[in-house]
C-alpha cells in the first residue's frame, strides 16, 4: 500500500494531505467503561511507503510512549512523504495499570497473530493485524527492558533479510541483534506477513530515559529517511554512527542468592573471566564472584540489588572485534547524552 491512497482504520478514512487521531476499541473495562487504542495517523500529500511506529505492546516499557509523542510533534512531519501510523499505547490495559501484561496475565506480545475468537491478548494482537499492520510496508516496534533492569539502546532485527538489514543499518543504534524470533511475538507474525520490521530495545520499565528516547527519535526519522519519506535535503548528510552486529550473546546468572554489587556499568567492555559483581549474604560472611565468560559488551543489566540463584544479571554481546564495538558504544553515547542540545533538530533530519 502506497499512502497516495487513504488510510482506513475502525471506519474513519484519513485522505492524502490529513492527519488524524483515531480511537480503536479494544475490549472494555468491567465497569462497562470504554477503553480504546490511540492510534495517530499522518497521510503525506505525496507517494511513498506506510510505516507503522508502536509503543507500549507492554504495558509497562513507556521510553516508547515518548518517543512517539516527540516524533509527531516536529514540524518535518508537514513534509511527509507516505504515510505514518503511530500507535503510542498498544496494551492500553497494561499501560493504566502499570504492568507488562493484560489483565488475563498473558504477554501481548506472545500472542501475534492471534484471534477473534481467542483470549483477551489474542484479540488484541488480531486487532492490530488485522486493523493497522496489514495496511502498512513497514514497521519499528518501540521496547525497554522489564522492570528492575536496563538496556542499552540496540536493535533486534532479521538481518538475512536486506531490506529489514538495510534499515536496521540506517537506525544508527550501535549494536545490532540478529536475534531469534519469539514465538508469538509482533516481529515474527511481521515476518509472516513479508512486513520488514526493527525492534528498538531501550531503557528501563517504568522510566524514561533521556538517552533512549533521544537515541529512538533521532533513529525512527533516519530510517523514515532512508525510506525516502521526506523530501531530499540540500544540506550535507552528516556521517552517522555505523552499527556493529553481535555474533553472539548470552546470559550470565547468579550462581546463589544474595545481595548483588554489580562492578561494570551498562554499555562497559569485559574480558573473559573478568569481574561482573559480588554477591553476599546480610551478613557479609562470604562472597560470591560472578565473572564474564568471554569478550563482550554489556548489553543489559539488572538494578535490582536482591537476586535470587539463577536470576538473568547481565546480557553480555560478542563481537569479532571487541575494540570496534567499544568505540562504538563509547561514540553513541557521547552523542546521546542527555545534555547534548539539539540532538533530534527541527531543521536536521539527516543521519548524524
């Protein structure tokens, strides 16, 4: 579908050159209240590809609330070329009461493609296919990590497929998964559906950081540009952050329960054996050390000091060459950082 056409969703048609705020229904509350999916759509005035921007498929990971909240609020969006349909709140459920799940405790995003006739997370998910995935070319699915944990900002991708390999390049997060997908999950029914889509991890549950979501607009609109959904700029493109693609990762657990003093920080090089933390009893009697099993970056961590044998600490990222990724997360975050002004600029849209 080209957006010289009109997008139609739940009955309400939004023509080339408009822009509109639709509400979805989802299934109401048991006080018989209403509840509806916000779904905000941009038709550009001239042709060019559908992307679909989602948020909050948990309910709980709310960077990407944000996010889409600052990405349609910049005036390049008047230059739009095809169109654009930002779903800030998937799980509405969740997102009122602050929890990853639906109220029947399943995973919104374990349930894709799902059914009419299926449980509550199924319908939802069958909603969403059924009413915004399937007018659209392409789609950026916006995650945190869960709550009491971090991640550093990096894309999942199928990277065997160029055009979602292409965009996943153009994203400019520094690390690149080529990971699994998850039974069940949004990006593999996307797959499915021949829809080349990123999945964006960033941040905390329950947290904004400034970091991510600066990282996350900025990334949304170089892919929109390598797309060709606005106009050429006469400006010089500015040399972008060129991500590395991890050849391996995994998790290290705790081998006991205790109290954890985690000793690298997230996006931190380790060697392998290197200390990851120590963890201890109230009573200081002994000392568990939790190292590295091979070269890597710190791709996620836990900041829940209390853990428990066999809780996941740190998501360590293997790379062909450890030095490249390092200099690329130290780049990346020396662009990002929250007191970098101007770090997504009205007037710049091009790959920083």
């Amino acid at each position: 579908m080209k957006s010289d056409k009109n997008i139609t969703i739940n009955g309400e048609t939004v023509v080339p050159g408009k822009r509109a705020t639709i509400d979805l229904p989802v299934a109401k509350l048991y006080t018989h209240a209403e509840l509806s999916m916000p779904v905000h759509v941009i038709n550009g005035k001239k042709k060019g590809p559908v992307l679909f921007v989602s948020g909050a498929l948990h309910g709980d990971e709310i960077n990407g609330v944000e996010i889409i909240r600052r990405l349609l609020n910049l005036h390049i969006m008047k230059t739009l070329r095809g169109g654009l349909v930002a779903i800030p709140i998937v799980n509405v459920h969740g997102f009122i009461n602050r929890s990853r799940y639906l109220p029947d405790r399943r995973d919104l995003n374990r349930s894709f493609p799902g059914s009419q006739k299926g449980t509550l997370a199924g319908r939802i998910a069958n909603l969403f296919i059924k009413s915004i995935a399937s007018q659209c070319n392409y789609g950026i699915d916006l995650h945190t990590a869960a709550v009491y944990r971090s991640n550093l900002p990096h894309i999942r991708a199928n990277m065997s497929d160029e055009a979602t390999a292409k965009l996943a390049r153009a994203f400019g997060a520094p690390v690149i998964l080529d990971g699994n997908f998850v039974d069940g999950s949004l990006r593999q029914a996307m797959v499915k559906l021949n829809i080349p889509t990123l999945l964006y991890e960033a941040g905390e549950a329950l947290r904004f950081d400034e970091m991510s979501i600066n990282a996350g607009v900025k990334g949304i609109l170089n892919v929109m540009h390598e797309l060709g959904m606005f106009p050429p700029s006469t400006k010089k493109r500015k040399r972008g952050i060129v991500p590395v693609q991890a050849n391996a990762n995994y998790w290290v657990r705790a081998p006991e329960s205790g109290i954890l003093r985690a000793l690298v920080p997230l996006g931190g090089s380790v060697k392998e054996n290197d200390l990851l933390a120590v963890i201890s009893n109230p009573f200081g009697e002994q000392d568990i050390e939790v190292r590295s099993y091979c070269d890597g970056i710190v791709l996620g961590k836990t900041n829940m000091p209390l853990v428990h044998e066999g809780e996941a600490l740190f998501h360590i990222a293997g790379f062909q060459s450890i030095d490249k990724a390092t200099a690329k997360v130290d780049q990346f975050q020396e662009t990002f950082q929250p007191d970098v002004v101007d770090v997504v600029s009205e007037d710049d849209f091009t790959v920083i």
